[in-house]
C-alpha cells in the first residue's frame, strides 16, 4: 500500500437522494461535528427527534482511536507494534484482515507494513525522521505477518501502520451504528472520507470534489452519491532540499511516490474499500489502475485527477460509472 499523511480533499455537502421514500416524520435535519484522527468530521441525519447526540458519536471515536491510533501509546496497534502484546482487539482485526486481502489484491500496492519507511521520512506519529532498523524488504510484504485467531503473528522489527484504511473504516463504524438506531437517511464524513444512506428531500446527496491545486473551497466536480462511499487521496507535496516528493511511499522501492496523479477518488459499497484502494491506485498509478480496473471491478468506480506531460494542464480520467455534474 502506499500510507497516506493525507492530504484531505473537503467535501462540500449540497444535497441528497434516496433508497426509499422518506417517512412524512422524517423532517428535522440533525448536525454533529466535531474532531478525530487529527481532522474533522461532519455528520447530518434527518429523523422525527434527536436520536444520537454528539457524545455517543465521540465515544464510538474514541473506541477506534484506542484500538488503531499510532498517536497513543495504549492503543492496540501502539503495543502491537512495541511487541507488549499480540492481541487484536476485534475492531483491529477486522482491519487487518481486509488490509490483507487488499494487499494481495492488489500485489502489494496497499501495504500497512510500510509503516518503517514512512517513520523514516518523518511522516509517523513522532514526525520526525527515523533510522529503518534493517533492510526494508524484510520489513515490508503481506506476507510480513499473519493472523491467527485473536493474535497477529510477526516478526519484532516489523511495524503496523493503517492509517490509508483507518477513517474508511471509521466511516464504516458510525454508520453500522445509524443503521441499528433505525435511521437511514444519513451522510457520515470523516476527513474527506464519505459514506451517504438514504435522501434528504427527495433529492441525492451530492459532493464537491476540492481542487488538488486549489483552495479547498474550489470544487472541481459534483459527485451524486446513492448509499454509497467516496474516498479521495492526493499527492501532498513536501519540499525537500532538491526536488518536491510526496507523503504516499511506495511499497515497491521505499520512496514517496513520482507521479502524474494528484488525485484519486473511488466510489465502493463500503468506506474502507474506497479508502484503501484510493492509497492504492495513487500508488500504483493511471495505467496499472486502469489495468487492475478492467480485469478486477470489486464495485469500484473511480476518478483519476493528473497533471499532463505535455501541456502541464490538470486533466481527469473516469470510469464508466463515475458519474459528475
């Protein structure tokens, strides 16, 4: 996989659509927002009362940030890969799992056992740079650890990173939790990463998709999203002493990414497919994507934003089903 220090493409909330007819009660629009995982999130939900309030949006948060978090030291993933313990906790499993299968899908384009090599170039929890303690192919592979059971079974030196599946995940999280409150009609954002449910007056819920070269208030595309997730990741650049690189490091050579793509947005049935295959494709690039794409739809729509060659103009490529306004 290629890790993301993402570089979060905002959405703009416009308006919604639907799987069913909304209930004559349904009328009252609810707002929560708030921050997480080092960003914001920004949920809207249309019920006949307020029936989730912002605590219990912030404690189900909380329950992730304390199983996934490389920022906190308890976390699971934190003493996993200390080598304290080799528990999963359910929720960290269920991430892992998919994160392998994803990384095999994908021959290695989605990795969260690069972790060591983004410490390296300063973009971990410690923001600073580190040394990689031993060579980075024997650090980084799917086949670097396994699961079995409740336990992960690695090697000590090597180190977990979910960061490019985590928010998806999140989203994914918040949603199952709409879902047995009994309310349908909902759309859940956690730093750019979006899931929407049902209609908000009879209309689709829509999204603007920031300019990867702009402002974030400048929307490039309006993206019409039916029960469906959208993820984006981009191409944030850092400049280094003699030549612009990227937060996405590839798992292949152990270096930030060069590219054309500045963006890649994924529309999935679920968040955490749409995360994770954004990281992905920015890592595996426009014509291996689109190869991967044609042999391997796993009910994926996606919009590739690049820079040309030739004219240096921004330039966008779209699956069939990518459909913008």
């Amino acid at each position: 996989m290629t890790l993301v220090v993402r570089l979060f493409f905002l959405f703009l909330f416009f308006s919604c659509s639907s799987h069913k007819k909304s209930s004559s009660l349904e009328k009252k629009v609810f707002n929560i927002v708030g921050y997480t995982q080092g960003t914001t999130y920004n949920i809207k939900y249309f019920f006949n009362n307020e029936k989730i309030k912002k605590n219990e949006i912030d404690s189900l948060l909380d329950i992730i940030d304390y199983s996934m978090s490389s920022y906190i030291d308890s976390s699971n993933i934190s003493q996993i890969n200390n080598n304290s313990t080799n528990k999963l906790d359910t929720l960290l499993k269920k991430v892992l799992e998919r994160s392998i299968i994803i990384c095999e899908n994908t021959d290695g384009s989605f990795d969260v056992t690069i972790a060591p090599v983004v410490n390296s170039f300063g973009f971990g929890a410690q923001k600073k740079l580190q040394t990689i303690e031993g060579d980075p192919s024997l650090l980084v592979g799917c086949d670097k650890f396994k699961i079995n059971d409740n336990l992960i079974l690695k090697e000590n030196n090597v180190k977990i990173d979910v960061n490019g599946i985590a928010q998806g995940f999140s989203v994914d999280f918040i949603s199952s939790y709409f879902n047995s409150k009994g309310i349908f009609n909902y759309m859940i954002e956690i730093g750019g990463e979006v899931y929407c449910s049902g209609e908000k007056n009879n209309k689709n819920w829509t999204l603007g998709v920031s300019d990867p070269l702009g402002s974030p208030n400048d929307y490039i595309y309006k993206v019409p999203l039916k029960n469906k997730a959208l993820a984006t990741s981009g191409s944030t650049r850092k400049l280094s002493l003699d030549s612009n690189y990227t937060h996405i490091i590839s798992p292949s050579n152990y270096f930030p990414i060069q590219n054309n793509l500045l963006s890649v947005s994924v529309l999935a049935n679920n968040c955490m497919d749409a995360d994770a295959y954004a990281t992905a494709f920015m890592e595996m690039g426009i014509k291996r994507s689109m190869e991967f794409l044609e042999k391997n739809t796993y009910n994926l729509e996606v919009m590739f934003v690049y820079l040309d060659s030739l004219s240096g103009n921004m330039l966008d490529l779209r699956t069939d089903g990518f459909i913008v306004k």
